[in-house]
C-alpha cells in the first residue's frame, strides 16, 4: 500500500496573499510589451515573497505615487535577445549594448502598461524613473520590512530553448503604501 501526498495548488491571487488587482495588471502589461516584440509568454508562477532571479539581465525602474518602490524585470540573455530582436527587427547573435538597452525599453514597456493598468486604484503611481539595467548574476536586492510585494514568473515559448532557465523571465514588485 503506498501514500500519495496531495497539495492544493493556489488558484487565485488572495490564496497567494497578492492583490488580484496588482497581479492581473503586471500579467496583462507583460502580455502586451512582449506582443510589442513579437514575443510570448505565459504566467507559470506567482508568489508574495522575493526569489532569487536566475536571468543575467535585470532591468529596474522606481516608481512613485500612491505607492512607492520598485518593479524588476529580471529575464535569461537568451530571452532578451529574443524580445529586443523583435523589438528592433534586427538580429543578435550575442549580448550587445543594444540588447542592453532594448531590454532597458522592454522593462519600460511593462512598468509603463502597468502604471495604465493601475492608474485609479489604490496601486497607483504617476513617476516612474528612467530605466537602469544590471547585467550578470550573483547580486541580490535586500527589501525593507512593510512592502507589498509581487513575484511573477513567465515562461517564454521558444521551442529552439533547451534549457528551461533560458525561457524564463519574472517581474518583481516591491511597493510601499504612502
């Protein structure tokens, strides 16, 4: 006679302790920036607490308003050079400073869908800052107590990626109630 463990797997954001409100508008700005670059993905993960980020390029703009903080977009080279080939309608073969900044645009085309998104909810914010781009991995971001947060994990479909790091791509929230 063998035991089979069953889990529940949260369906619903309040199950994960995320606002179905803030989840839906990062999910649905991720949506439409990568249609912009002739790319998708699916939402494969959601979670309340900070992950470690397994891309090499992590692009990251502040926000201000209702809330203040951060919103990260942390994806695989691989991927990167996916969305800004499609972006730019050019093709790299390798990480290029353009890469670098067409991945700084695609982390400005999510915040900014996501700003839209939440521009008369209690989420919102009207600043937001002039992306900044961190390339490699070994860093970590330490959050202050009290901040909302938001981790969404999406799954590019790129049927040439071996690896399933190199498919992923995660969105992270960190906000503060004013």
């Amino acid at each position: 006679m063998s035991a089979v463990a069953e889990r529940e797997v949260p369906t619903t954001a309040t199950q994960v302790g995320v606002s179905g409100e803030l989840l839906e508008s990062v999910v649905d700005a991720v949506t439409n920036g990568l249609a912009m670059c002739g790319v998708s993905a699916r939402c494969v993960g959601v979670s309340s607490v900070p992950s470690r980020e397994t891309g090499s390029i992590t692009g990251m703009i502040g926000v201000h308003g209702k809330v203040s903080g951060f919103v990260t977009v942390n994806m695989a080279e691989r991927f990167a050079i996916k969305a800004v080939e499609g972006l730019l309608g050019d093709t790299f073969s390798e990480l290029t400073s353009q890469v670098v900044d067409g991945a700084g645009e695609i982390t400005n085309i999510i915040v900014g869908g996501a700003k839209s998104a939440l521009g008369r909810s209690e989420w919102a914010f009207s600043q937001i800052t002039v992306p900044s781009v961190i390339v490699g991995q070994g860093y970590a971001i330490a959050y202050a107590r009290g901040l909302e947060f938001l981790n969404v994990t999406f799954e590019h479909d790129d049927p040439e990626a071996v690896l399933l790091a190199d498919r992923l791509m995660h969105v992270s929230v960190s906000l503060l109630r004013q």
